[in-house]
C-alpha cells in the first residue's frame, strides 16, 4: 500500500525548504486520520 502524499513527494519533490514544511504537516496530519479510519474499519 502507498500512501498518496508519499507518492506525491516522490513524484513532485518539494522546490524548497518551506513548502516542504509545509506539505510535511499537511501529510502526518492526513496520513494519521488515513490511518484512524482504516484502523476503524479493520478493527471497527
């Protein structure tokens, strides 16, 4: 499984240093409520 904002830094890498900060918290914020809802729908 890949998640889509890994795919996406590998497909656009970031062109600097803030906007890489940016999409940073961005992607642990969606990546860790990805991963509450699966884990809800797994284990729900």
């Amino acid at each position: 499984m890949i998640c889509p904002f890994c795919k996406q830094e590998v497909d656009e890498p970031c062109r600097n240093t803030v906007e890489m900060q940016r999409r940073a918290s961005d992607h642990i914020e969606r990546c860790d409520k990805a991963l509450k809802n699966l884990k809800g729908i797994v284990f729900g």
